[in-house]
C-alpha cells in the first residue's frame, strides 16, 4: 500500500505539480507583461510590438515551451500600410490542453489508480485469510494447539479486513485528492490559454475570406475612382483643345473671307 501511495507520488503527483507551478509562474509574467498596456493603447498592437517578448518568455518554461512551438507555427502575421497584426489560426485552447500538458503521462491510467488501492486490500484479505487457515491442525485432538490454531485465524481475520479498510479507505481519500489537483492544474491551464488568446486572437477561415472579399471591393471602388477621374481629365482636356482649334480654325476662315471682300 505504502508502494502504491509513493509511485503514485513520484510518477505522477510531483510531475503535475511542477507543471502546475511553471505554468502560474508563467501566467504571472504575462499579467506582469499585459500591465504595462496603456488604456490609450491598442492592446492588440502592443503584443504585435512585445512579441518577441512572449516569445522569450513562454520558450524559458519547461513546461510550456514545447507547446507554445506548435501554437507559433499557427501565427499568421498580417501587414497593411499602417499597421501589422498577429493572428492565429487556430484557438489557443486547441494547444493549451490538459490532453497536450500530460500526453506523455498515462492519465486513463492514474485516473483509475484509485482500483489499485482497493485491489490491494482485498488482496491482503485473501492473504490474511490463507495464513490464518494454514496455522489451524483440525486432525490434532490437542485442545491447546486448536485453541492457538483459532487464535492465529483470528489474528489474520483482524490483519485481513484491517489491510481491506486501509485499502477501500484509500481508494475513497484517493478520488478527491487526485480531482482537486488535477482540476486546479486544468484551471490554470484554461487562464493561460485565456491570456494567449487574448494577446494573439483567432481569425477563422471565413473572417479572412470575409476581410479580403471587403478589402477587394475597396480596392475595386478605389480603381473606378481613378478611372473615372482620369476619363474626366482626359476629357476636359481635350474639349479644351478641340475648342480652341475650332476658334483659330473659324478665325482663319473669317480672315480668308475678308481678303476675298
């Protein structure tokens, strides 16, 4: 029993802890971070500006860096003419899981770690139980060695359901303790993953369809625009040519004519 509460310590509980403290520690530098903002600025583009900030920041935990890798390679970096924005293409909870934090821990297994503490109390049941009967000499007719017989039976009856209760109140202590850590681990995971959504926002497929399509009609109004002020100016320029040929032209005939008069 005590094997089972000390593998169950060593291979999972002091894993998950460390992960659960690099990840508060990571939270905390990026509150820390996301409080130089100015409520004059654009949020967005101060961790556009501050991105290699986070960057350094989320690779320097262990915990987090291989993940943050995978989230990076969904960044989509967009530049217009004033500004330069950072999205991703993906939620930034798609990366930050639970499922991503643990993959290389078997959690169905430690999940129903629980059974083995059970399992070794009705073992020890079984056990107790056996050397009990063993001590016993039914074909001895001596009164003192059946009464020491009874008493070692009784003694591994007590042993047998002491190690029973030790084993079911285990797996029982088991079920809480193992959910209240698992479910604060998962707590800070879903603030991290909150914070990076927040710094870098998911744009769908449909919302850059939709961005370009818009984008393409201004760019298409802006065009017509154009064209229509060159048409203009073309047009005015050369009504104002034409004119003025067609008046030297009548001055002309006007002076041919008064030399034939």
């Amino acid at each position: 029993m005590v094997s089972a509460g000390a593998a169950y310590w060593k291979l999972f509980y002091t894993p998950l802890n460390n992960m659960d403290e690099a990840v508060q520690n990571l939270i905390n530098q990026l509150k820390s971070l996301r409080s130089r903002v100015s409520p004059f600025n654009d949020v967005h583009g101060f961790y556009v500006e501050h991105f290699e900030d986070v960057n350094d920041v989320c690779l320097r935990c262990s915990a987090v860096c291989f993940i943050w890798n995978d989230f990076r390679k969904s960044l989509v970096r967009y530049k217009t003419a004033e500004t330069e924005e950072i999205y991703s293409i993906a939620d930034a909870a798609e990366y930050f899981s639970y499922r991503n934090f643990t993959r290389e821990m078997n959690i169905s297994f430690w999940n129903g770690y629980g059974g083995v503490f059970t399992g070794l109390g009705i073992l020890g049941t079984f056990v107790g139980l056996t050397f009990g009967l063993n001590n016993i000499d039914m074909s001895s007719s001596d009164i003192d060695v059946l009464k020491n017989g009874i008493a070692s039976l009784l003694s591994g009856v007590q042993s047998a359901f002491i190690t029973s209760l030790l084993g079911i109140g285990a797996a029982i202590a088991y079920g809480p303790w193992h959910n209240s850590h698992v479910n604060k681990f998962q707590r800070h995971i879903k603030e991290l993953a909150s914070l990076i959504e927040e710094m870098f926002p998911r744009r769908t497929a449909e919302e850059w369809l939709h961005r370009n399509y818009v984008e393409s009609e201004e760019q298409t109004k802006a065009l017509k625009n154009i064209g229509t002020d060159v048409a203009d100016a073309l047009y005015e320029g050369f009504d104002e040519h034409i004119n003025e040929g067609i008046e030297m032209l009548c001055k002309q005939i006007e002076e041919k004519i008064s030399q034939w008069d």
